[in-house]
C-alpha cells in the first residue's frame, strides 16, 4: 500500500547527534569527570523525565547540580547538553523528493525542549521546514515505543494506521510502530530509506 503519511525519527535519522560529546561537554563545564555527567543525567531517570516534559531545564539543572556537587550557569549547561547535533546532509535529497511527492510527513521524535529549541536556533531549512506534524515526547508525555505516542501520532496523521509509513533507528520503535498498526523501517542510510519507499510506490526521483 503506498502510504498517505510518512513520520521520520529525528535523531539520527534527520540529525545526527553524540551524546558523549555532549555528556564531556557537560563534564568540563562543571568540573567533573564524564562518568559522573552520565551516571547524573541517566541514574533515576533524570533525562527520560525531561524528555517526557515532566521536569523543564530550570529543574533538570537543580537536580544536575545537587547529584553532582557542581556549580554551573544554567544556559551554559544548557548548551552544552545541546550542542552536538549536525545536520545528516544526506537527508536532504530524500526530504525535498517528499515535498515534490506531496505526501504529508511529519516528526515522531523522542526529544527535550532544549534539544528541540536548539536545534531550531540552528536555522537548518528542513526544521521544522514542511514537516506537517511534529509530535515531541516533551509536548505529549509519551515515549517511543509506549503505545500511547503512536496513536496519538495516527490521531495527528488523519489517515488509518495502516496508512502511515515510520522509519527510525531504533528497532524496538519500529518493532511498536508496527504492533500499532503502521508500515515500519529500521532507518540504516538514506539510500535505503529512499529505496524503501520506492518499494512503496514512493517515487523520490533521486
């Protein structure tokens, strides 16, 4: 069936981003070592409540600095969390072949506000560019792969699920996609993207 609605992760799909620049980042901004930032951010689930949007950065940052002992300005700390993502340029030919194809696509991203803004600050063209829907765990309190996001997400599509195309890096979230009724992927490269949905009736002229 050729899908009526295409959703692409946003990490390392769209973007591309590496959390060990970003946790030694953190590290030499407040003095400690990098072990110490992951054990901080992950222990307790510190960065799944922010990304779930039940904690904003001003609380993140006050938990951050009383796990860690550390005194840090709070927007520098927020930048350095954040700056470590780039544009996945072999993207771009995909993304402008959806736009020819007029088939709606959207983001389902499991993502922070400061990612997220950062990211927007960025001025990349295809952020948030045509994406027609961009559903963001922080905005929904859902995460990839509950159940719960991706219906949300089909709500937002307008289309049946089996209407909608996904691809993501992660498999559980493909392997949850498909238990929700959609059409999945496990994204490798563009190309096979681009291969993926010619398969589909998709036809990206690359």
């Amino acid at each position: 069936m050729r899908p009526q609605f295409i959703y692409l992760d946003l990490g390392n799909v769209i973007v591309l981003f590496d959390h060990a620049k970003a946790w030694q980042q953190m590290a030499d901004l407040a003095g400690i070592d990098s072990v110490a930032v992951h054990a901080a951010v992950t222990a307790g689930g510190l960065q799944e409540s922010l990304e779930r949007g039940h904690i904003d950065w001003p609380e993140f940052h006050s938990q951050f600095s009383s796990r860690t002992h550390t005194t840090t300005d709070s927007e520098a700390l927020a930048h350095a969390a954040s700056d470590m993502f780039s544009l996945n340029i072999g993207m771009l030919p995909v993304i402008a072949g959806l736009e020819r194809t007029g088939c709606p696509t959207g983001i389902l991203s499991n993502t922070c506000a400061i990612h997220w803004e950062h990211l927007l600050a960025k001025h990349y063209s295809v952020l948030p560019g045509n994406f027609v829907q961009t559903v963001l765990s922080h905005t929904v309190a859902q995460l990839k792969p509950e159940r719960g996001i991706y219906e949300l997400a089909t709500e937002r599509a307008t289309v049946r699920p089996e209407q909608i195309f996904f691809c993501d890096d992660i498999p559980a979230n493909v392997h949850a996609a498909r238990a929700a009724g959609w059409d999945a992927e496990v994204f490798v490269s563009a190309v096979g993207l681009a291969d993926a949905l010619d398969r589909r009736g998709i036809n990206l002229g690359l």
